[in-house]
C-alpha cells in the first residue's frame, strides 16, 4: 500500500471520532513490528523518528527515515511517516529529502514569544512544501531526564485562551498538549484532566496530540480520545516489550550470540503492543 500523509491519517480518525496512534522508530525492528501490529489490528497508523533517535544513529536522518518508509510502503494497512520532537531547525529541514509528511517541531522549552514565533517559522517553512507541523503549548515532563509532572501543578497545563491564541498566532496543523501525561513513563498510572480536554477541544481549531501515552492506562486513553484527542504517541511501551523480551530470552538461553534470536521475539512483543494500542483507539472502544 503506498505510504499516506499523516494530515491523511489525522483528518479521518477526527471526521470519525478515533484516535490515531503514533508509534516511535528506533531500529528497524521497531518499524517492522508497528507495521505488523498495525496489521494484526486492521488499523493505521503513524511511524514518527525522534531528533533523539537521529542523534543515536550518529546524526543521520536518512538510513533510518528510508528503512521506516520501506516498511510502510510494503505495508497492507495505510502507515505514515512522521518526524517527532525536533529542535534542529537543520533537523527540520532535512525532512523535505525523505519521505516526511509531517513534523513535531518542539519549541516548548522557549519563552512563550519566541516559541510562538519559531514555530510560525517553521509552519511556513513546511506548509511550502506541504508538511503538515504540529507543535507543543504546555509542559509535558519526563523529556530526556525531566521528572514526570501533574497535571494540576500550576503552570503545567496547557491554558485553553492561550492555546487558542497560539494556534491562531503559527498556523500549526496539530496541537500537543500538558493535560496529565508525562514522557517515559514504564508504569501506567497517568490520571489525565479530561475536562480540560474537552476544554482545550472546544478552543482550538486543530487536532489534539497526547505525547507520553505509553504512561495512559487504558481507560484513560479511550476517555481522552472521547473527550477530544486524536492523535496518540507511543514510544516507551515499545522499548518495556522490547527490553522485556529480550531479557527473558538471554536469561534462558545466555549462551547465544546470534542477535536473530533475541530480535526475533523482541520484534513480536512490540508487534503485540502496538495492536493492544490501536484496539482502544476505535469510536467503539
């Protein structure tokens, strides 16, 4: 099946009330198993390449974009290719040679007016080349070290008059919002604040993005995907299956040395997670 753009993607699960999930890539088996999970479960889905993974293959984008965006299109269910959480605006620029259709550009860690206009920047600079942008308003921790942060700590969340205004203020395609969730988590004992989802819901003229779903116990996740989200990022779950599964097999089998049969299960317990993701996203989960 050709590789679909995530504005695609996006714009179908809100036309039908659904979420849609949005999976990170670190190696190639991460991309494999989404795309098999994908499958498994009848549903698509979003395959997004972090800055962070960029800088773990050495700084370089297109080995890995060009690996993911096989997988994609070899696919039988509609995948997207997605780059997340970019700061490098050289990073950004990059995903017009691959097959990017879209990009997180995270600007977050920015005075409120210098994010504003960054991300505007950047919205322009994509919308030229019709890449769809999303951005984040809000503090959701847990990045690269940070602790993970409540949702009722003031500050944190994510104000509905100011999203509005950001939104209007860029001209982003997506909105990430702090409404409760927290980037790698392994435990998943998120409590999100639906209301202020169906708040931000009601201001904001784009689709909702929840980052940090991994820590979202599943009720949570049907709820906020009722209250208003669309778009649902998946990263941490993966590596807990992945790390899991390989650990289980090395402990019983420490003499192998071929990669091929710790990967091997390893791929199939990512593949399982992303179908139990995608199975609560539907409007009758």
């Amino acid at each position: 099946m050709p590789l679909v753009s995530t504005a695609e993607l996006v714009e179908a699960a809100a036309a039908d009330g659904r979420g849609i999930a949005a999976f990170n890539v670190i190696t190639l088996e991460h991309a494999e198993a989404i795309a098999a999970g994908a499958e498994q479960a009848g549903a698509p889905a979003i395959l997004q390449i972090s800055e962070n993974a960029v800088k773990f293959h050495g700084g370089q984008l297109a080995a890995l974009a060009t690996a993911a965006s096989t997988v994609a299109r070899t696919s039988s269910v509609p995948l997207a290719l997605h780059l997340d959480h970019v700061v490098s605006v050289d990073l950004l620029r990059s995903a017009a040679d691959e097959d990017f259709s879209s990009v997180m550009f995270d600007a977050s860690k920015l005075p409120y007016e210098d994010n504003v206009k960054a991300t505007a920047d950047a919205v322009r600079w994509g919308h030229e080349r019709g890449i769809w942008i999303e951005a984040e308003l809000g503090k959701v921790g847990g990045k690269e070290g940070e602790p993970p942060l409540d949702a009722h700590t003031p500050g944190v969340r994510t104000s509905p008059s100011e999203a509005a205004a950001y939104v209007a203020a860029t001209g982003i395609d997506a909105l990430a919002v702090a409404v409760g969730s927290s980037h790698a988590m392994t435990e998943r004992t998120a409590s999100l604040d639906h209301t202020l989802i169906a708040r931000l819901r009601a201001a904001v003229p784009v689709p909702l993005v929840l980052h940090g779903s991994s820590g979202v116990p599943d009720e949570e996740i049907r709820a906020a995907v009722a209250s208003g989200m669309v778009k649902i990022n998946v990263g941490t779950a993966l590596n807990t299956a992945f790390t899991g599964a390989v650990r289980d097999f090395l402990t019983a089998n420490p003499s192998t040395v071929d990669p091929r049969k710790y990967l091997g299960p390893a791929r199939e317990a990512m593949a399982e997670t992303v179908a139990g993701f995608l199975s609560l996203l539907g409007p009758e989960a």
